[in-house]
C-alpha cells in the first residue's frame, strides 16, 4: 500500500504509537487503578484519514500526507470512511489483507481495521465515534477478561498464543489497551503515553511463528 508523498504529517491527532508494557513497569501499579479497552492489534499498514474545517479529507502514512489518489485512500473509500468523518476529526487503521505484510491473517480481501478517532486533537472514547465506525474497527476483547492484574509478567504471559480473534484459529499480534478519556494521569504516565493514551503487549507465539 501507499503512495507519492504530498507533504508532511499534519492530521489533528498525534501519529500512531503504543509502547510496549514491558517499558512501563513503574507505572504498573497506576495502570490496574485505570479503564481500558482492550483490542485485537492488527497487523497492517498504519493509516490515518482526516478532514479539515473546509471539509476536505487528507490522507497519511504513518509519517508523511499521501497522494488523494494513493491506494490508501481509494480502499478508505471504497469502505466509506470518508463520508463518516466531522470537520476536525481524523481516523487512524491499519490497512490489512493480501499484498500487505504477508497477509498474515490471511484475508480474503483488503479492508481497514478502525483502531483509533480523534476530534479536534483529541482521541475519543469508542462510544463517541461516528455512526458506521465502529463496523470498521478492530475486535474489542472483554474487559474483564483482559483486566489489568497480578504482575506485568503474568499478563505478557496471558497474552502469549492469543489467537482466532480476527481469523479462526490464526495467532493474533497481540493485545493494545486504550486509557479511558475521562481519567487523570500521574505526570509519569502521561508523559509516557502521550495524547494516544494506549500501550500494548505483543503475543511472543506470533513472533516466533513468523519469524519477527
């Protein structure tokens, strides 16, 4: 996927990034005090589709605006993500399927997996995005079930051999938690996290298998 590069990364929210658990451990104790939604992490290609205040939408990479006719943004829409976004509002998803990085899920076709919508530079909960989206988005995984507990080694250790939550019986990457907007941060965490409030851990079983 991609496409020539129009300019520089100016979308209205910050680039996509979630530092591993392994690299927070000091703020373990905090992060089980915080909701979170856990989600599938998708392996693809990471893009981010928004639109200004004149209503024009701009497409990216992860570091750069593409081409209005790159490939990014004719399958963005062909699955309509254009026509669900606000004035000031961007969505971030990772572009999956054949062609794209080894099409590892084994997808029958390219499609967007929606991780992450922000209004005005500011990352929203799910239940605020737009009608429509939410259809789009990755898997969410039960928030009891994947409730932050016990040691950071036990939950890596839970996470490892997650699979079948975006194909039947296919390793998953791994697990992403999204902090609730509508919680405070000690000064630590959030200078960790930065505005996408997010941290992940990586299945080391999908690692392995291929060979990343």
């Amino acid at each position: 996927m991609g496409g020539m590069q129009a300019g520089r990364f100016d979308a209205p929210c910050s680039k996509s990034d979630a530092p591993r658990l392994q690299t927070l451990t000091d703020h373990w104790e905090e992060l089980k005090t915080l909701k979170a939604t856990p989600t599938v992490k998708v392996d693809g290609t990471s893009t981010t589709l928004s639109m200004d205040e004149r209503g024009h939408v701009h497409v990216y990479s992860r570091n750069w605006e593409l081409d209005p006719m790159s490939a990014n943004m004719r399958l963005a829409k062909r699955f309509q993500l254009d026509k669900m976004l606000w004035p000031g509002m961007a969505a971030q998803f990772e572009l999956c399927g054949p062609g794209i990085q080894s099409n590892r899920l084994r997808l029958p076709a390219q499609r967007p997996f929606v991780f992450a919508v922000w209004k005005d530079h500011r990352k929203i909960d799910r239940d605020q995005w737009p009608t429509g989206m939410p259809n789009l988005a990755v898997p969410q995984l039960d928030e009891h079930e994947w409730a932050l507990t016990g040691s950071v080694d036990d939950m890596i250790a839970k996470v490892d051999g997650l699979r079948g939550n975006v194909t039947k019986d296919r390793l998953d990457e791994g697990i992403v938690w999204h902090l609730h907007e509508d919680q405070r941060l000690s000064e630590g965490l959030a200078n960790e996290l930065g505005s996408n409030r997010c941290f992940k851990i990586i299945n080391n079983k999908y690692l392995t298998k291929n060979g990343l």
